[in-house]
C-alpha cells in the first residue's frame, strides 16, 4: 500500500498544466470508437480510468495506436462493428466507464461482462439499469441495488424512451442517450438540474443531432457518427488542486494553462470567488467542443459561504478540495444537496468528515453534506484515503499548511486513476 508524506512548505508559485479532462478523454475514446473513420486525440489523460476505458475498446476489436499514451490514434468501426471481447472488460475504478459502457454496449449483438476492482464493486448500478432496462435492455447486477459485475445480454432493437430522471447525473444521462444512438425513435432525458454536458457537446461534434430544451436531452437512433480530431483540454478537476494549494499557501500565486472551463464545469471556480479567492481566468478560447482558459491563483483569506444546489452540481467532483478549502477558512460553510457523493469512490461525505476530525477541524456530518467550522490549523495526522483518489490528493493538500510533523496518507496509489505526476506537480511549484 503506497503512502503519501507532506511536509509544511512555503509558498507555492509558477505555471504549470494539469493532466487531460478525465470526462472528455473517456468520451473521447468512446465516441471516437463508433465513429467511421480515424479519429486523432491529443492530450488524452493517461491516468488508470480512461486508460482502461481505451483498453475495453481494443478488447471489442477497436485498433487504437498510441494505447497508454497521450495521443491515441482512434480507428473507428461505426455503431455496428464492435466484437465480443474475450472474457470480462475490467474497468478498474471507474465509474464513469461501467455506465457509459453499459448504454453504449446494451444494444450489441453478444453478451458482455462490466467489471472492475473491488472499490467499483461497491457502487451500486440501479440508476443506470431501470433507465436501460425501459429501453429493453437486458441488464443486471448483483443484488437489490445492481452491483457490479454488470451482466449484459443480446435484446435485438431497443426502443426510445422518456425518463424522468430522479437526480442530476452526467452519467445516468450519458448511458440513457449512448443507447438512444441504437434505439428505434427518439430517446428523451430531463433531468431536476443541469449536468455537465460534455456528452452532448462531442456528439454533437461528431455529426449527431442533439436537442436540448432546457432540462430535456433529445437524441434520435440510427445517427452515424463521423471521426474528428481534437485536443482533451486540461481537468478543471485536476486544476482545482493546485488552485486551492495556492488560495491557502500564503504567499503563493500559481497559474494553471489550457483548462477546460465548461460552464457545466466551473462550479469550483465561482465557490473559490465566493470564499474571497483571487482567481483570474485568461487568454479564453475555444478548442473543438469544448472551452479553455488560463487560470490564476493568488493566496487571499477565505471566509466559510454556503454551498448547495445547482452551484454544488458544477462542483460535485471537487467536494473534498472544497472541505479543504472550507476548513481553512474563516467561519462556518455548511454544504448541502451532497447525497450523491455517498456512492462515489468512497462515501465522500463520511471519508471527509472522518478525516478532517484527524487533524483538528471541527465538523458536523448531515445526511446530505456537512457543517465545516473553519479557520482552526491543522496539524499533521496520518490519514486514509479509503481508495478515493480526490481524498487522497485533497488531503495532501492539507497538508501544505499542517503543522507538527508529516502529514502522512495511507492508500494514495489511486491518485494514477486520475492524476499521474500529482506530486511532482506541487513540489514543481516550491
């Protein structure tokens, strides 16, 4: 089991680049995968969860140049030329893979196991599998709540539906419309809240006809895809790292390049704001379907704010940064409308709350988020990661500014399914 140990530094400067949106390189793969044509992908993340999404893709009988690296060379067979994989495609920790796999693959003519490792195991499946079996899918799990393994069976044709869905999930979405691209009609998804819409945008880059009336996700079956070249911008997620290092870091002031600034994406960015962060996004543009900008970071005193609804959906991925954030700000944040992130990598509520108590913040566990009472320093503590990759680098970021000793974090080999080269990114900015 690998170990993380942080000591307090000083300040944290320069400009770096984080690794490739972790959504956009799956998507990448994916769509690219059933596209007729050959599709060139720079900047693709080359950390553990989309490499294994491109793995599966080879396993269908997609020839994919460049596997494990960066830039990837797609060749894609179309909507109806995948193969039966040998055995089981193991998609390791990722959730993103398994439910987007499981719509785009429901319609195929061979049976197909999703599996992964056991953190992924843990994740129940349910949200995706009603929605798929309305279609007509044949699909399940283990259990009452659909566990992974994912078993899926040959259906012939499925038909469009349209689901109501009970929460805001890019995912839950994603599978519904990947499987409304084999569906005979029209396949509808409207959802309580927005979610981050990358999926629309590269189908609709690759040719497909996507129709969005506020809440509602429209898409029609039979649509071919045709290949496009086009560069993964950087993780807004991975990003949010070193911005709050660098909001927190006295002294510092830390510049981030070429970052994806979907609107859908940038929750983290308007909450930083919020808590009195000094952040400036530059040199704005756009690249293929997606936006990107340059983002700066200068150390200013935060103050606590509260988070919830649609503004915490931009940010749901970020949680454990912002509770590092929240911790080391002045006052109270309460945070609400989380009780999505109980089903993530980890029960991300309870790992956080678990862990900030270790080194000294005061917090307040809710059903559906949590009460930081910031402003207290934090002192060094070992520390788990419960096999979340966003704990484990959200906690070495608090340890930037622990006192007492090493900050040390148990279980970081989760950080590769993400962010490859994390830690020598920070030290980079000593």
């Amino acid at each position: 089991m690998e170990k993380l140990k942080i000591n307090i530094s000083g300040p944290l400067r320069g400009s770096v680049r984080v690794p490739g949106d972790k959504s956009i390189s799956h998507r990448a793969v994916m769509l690219g995968a059933i596209a007729e044509g050959t599709s060139r992908v720079s900047g693709f993340l080359t950390g553990e969860d989309s490499v294994n999404t491109a793995k599966a893709f080879a396993a269908l009988g997609v020839e994919i140049d460049g596997l494990g690296g960066s830039e990837l060379v797609i060749h894609g067979v179309g909507l109806h030329g995948l193969k039966a994989p040998v055995g089981a495609l193991d998609l390791g920790n990722s959730g993103t893979s398994i439910r987007l796999l499981a719509g785009l693959l429901c319609a195929q003519d061979f049976p197909i196991t999703l599996s992964g490792d056991r953190y992924l195991k843990k994740r129940p499946m349910t949200r995706i599998v009603k929605p798929l079996s309305q279609m007509g899918a044949i699909i399940f799990g283990e259990g009452e709540k659909n566990y992974p393994p994912l078993q899926i069976k040959p259906c012939g044709r499925l038909k469009g539906i349209d689901y109501s869905s009970p929460i805001a999930s890019a995912q839950v979405k994603s599978a519904v419309l990947l499987a409304g691209l084999y569906a005979e009609g029209t396949t509808t998804v409207t959802e309580p809240m927005k979610s981050r819409d990358h999926t629309e945008r590269m189908l609709r880059y690759m040719g497909a006809e996507v129709n969005v009336e506020r809440l509602s996700v429209s898409i029609t079956g039979g649509q071919r895809l045709v290949a496009r070249d086009f560069t993964v911008p950087g993780d807004i997620s991975s990003a949010a790292f070193p911005m709050v290092a660098a909001a927190i870091v006295p002294g510092s002031k830390v510049t981030i390049k070429d970052v994806g600034i979907n609107p859908t994406r940038t929750g983290i960015i308007d909450i930083l704001r919020m808590m009195n962060a000094r952040i400036t996004v530059d040199n704005v543009r756009e690249d293929g379907p997606e936006p990107i900008a340059d983002i700066t970071v200068e150390h200013s005193k935060l103050r606590g704010i509260g988070v919830d609804g649609e503004l915490f959906l931009r940010a749901i991925d970020e949680f454990p940064i912002i509770c590092i954030a929240a911790a080391a700000a002045n006052g109270t944040t309460v945070i609400k409308d989380a009780a999505e992130l109980r089903v993530k990598e980890s029960d991300r509520i309870s790992a956080m709350a678990g862990e900030l108590s270790k080194i000294g913040v005061k917090v307040v566990e809710t059903p559906d988020g949590m009460i930081i009472h910031g402003g207290t320093p934090f002192h060094a503590a070992e520390v788990d990661s419960h096999g979340d990759h966003r704990v484990a680098m959200s906690m070495a970021v608090a340890g930037l500014i622990a006192h007492g000793g090493d900050m040390v974090i148990n279980d970081t080999e989760n950080i590769r399914t993400s962010f490859p080269g994390f830690m020598e990114l920070l030290e980079s900015l000593k």
